[in-house]
C-alpha cells in the first residue's frame, strides 16, 4: 500500500518529511504530522478515560502490556475527527476502514513487549496497517523497536511510525513483530490508528 516517493509528502499544506526504512515489510517515519496544540489536544481529551490496556481477543488484562489507554471517537473532540482524516489520507485508506483513534499512556516502567498487530484468526476483517504517533518527547526510553529488523525508532513529538503486513509471505508479515520498549525516564503519551482490510465504521 505504501505509494510514497520522495523525501517528503503533502497533505492538506502540511510539508511532512519521510524517511523509508524499509521497502518491505514498508516501513517509514513521518515528521511534523501533528503541531504541539494538536499533541496537547490529544492528550487532554484522553487523560480522563484512561485504562488499563488489554490484550487477546478476550480482552485481558497481561503483564507484556502495562501501559494504559482508550479509544477515542470522533464525538471527543473536532481534533480527534481531524488526527483520524490526516492519518487515514497518509496512509491511502479510508476512514471506514480504520479503528477509533486509541491513544496510549506509559509511565516509567511500562512497556509493550514485542507483539504482531494483525489477528490470528484468518476469518475476521484483519488490520493491515498501524500508524502511531508520538504526541511528546520522551526523556529516556519508550522506542518502537522491530527486532527481527534492527530498527529501534525513538519518541518524538509530532512524528508517525508507519508500517504495512498484508503480504502474500507470511515471512514478510512476521517481519512487523514489534514493541514499544520500558519508559525509563519521564512518561510516554502515543495516538494509533489500525486500518483494517474491510469497512469497519460508517
């Protein structure tokens, strides 16, 4: 899916700066996605609905995700209507196709070890691509490491994690095997946006 070329890209006057960091599984960072009132929009909107994130289909509580988090709809806030359209148009997909926004929280020692987005079960409208954004910079720690590449891709406010895993090879897909590493120092605050292969929303 991934169609960017190029060392930047545009959308609605907005000049973002992207960086490839791989071809396949496409993997890419975008910078300047979202200005500090955005960053701080979110944040504020979300603060208050906190929980504790789950995992698995049955929704359970685990010790590999410590972090806490909430979807957010576009009933929220207009910014959170505006976070979900910029993010779906970069990544080429509709908004019906995508998730409610769903903004993250870690505090020092909260991680999310290394996990695959997309679901197990073949039968159901599988996510096929994420973009997470950081909304602040982190002192120490928090990356998005993809371990079976090398890549380790540290907080910074404003900037998108892209990446795809809807490949033919299943090899390919496991490639996208990730993890959002301890906070060390300070607190780590991050909006995503799963797309999915069929409508999801109206």
């Amino acid at each position: 899916m991934f169609s960017f070329s190029g060392n930047s890209v545009e959308v609605d006057g907005r000049e973002m700066a992207v960086s490839l960091l791989s071809a396949e599984p496409a993997i890419a960072v975008f910078e300047n996605v979202l200005d500090d009132a955005e960053c701080d929009a979110v944040i504020e909107v979300s603060r208050a609905h906190l929980k504790r994130s789950k995992i698995g289909t049955d929704k359970r509580e685990h010790a590999m995700r410590t972090s806490s988090g909430v979807f957010l709809d576009e009933h929220y806030s207009p910014v959170v209507s505006e976070v979900e359209r910029r993010l779906s148009v970069m990544m080429g997909m509709p908004l019906t196709n995508a998730e409610d926004l769903h903004v993250l929280h870690y505090q020092p020692g909260e991680e999310y070890r290394a996990h695959m987005d997309s679901f197990t079960r073949a039968e159901v409208n599988n996510r096929i691509a994420t973009m997470i954004v950081y909304l602040n910079d982190v002192e120490e720690g928090g990356e998005t490491v993809f371990p079976k590449l090398g890549l380790s891709i540290p907080p910074k406010r404003g900037t998108a994690v892209y990446f795809e895993y809807f490949y033919s090879e299943q090899k390919t897909n496991a490639l996208t095997l990730h993890a959002g590493s301890p906070v060390v120092q300070g607190e780590k605050w991050a909006a995503t946006l799963w797309v999915r292969r069929q409508q999801i929303r109206e």
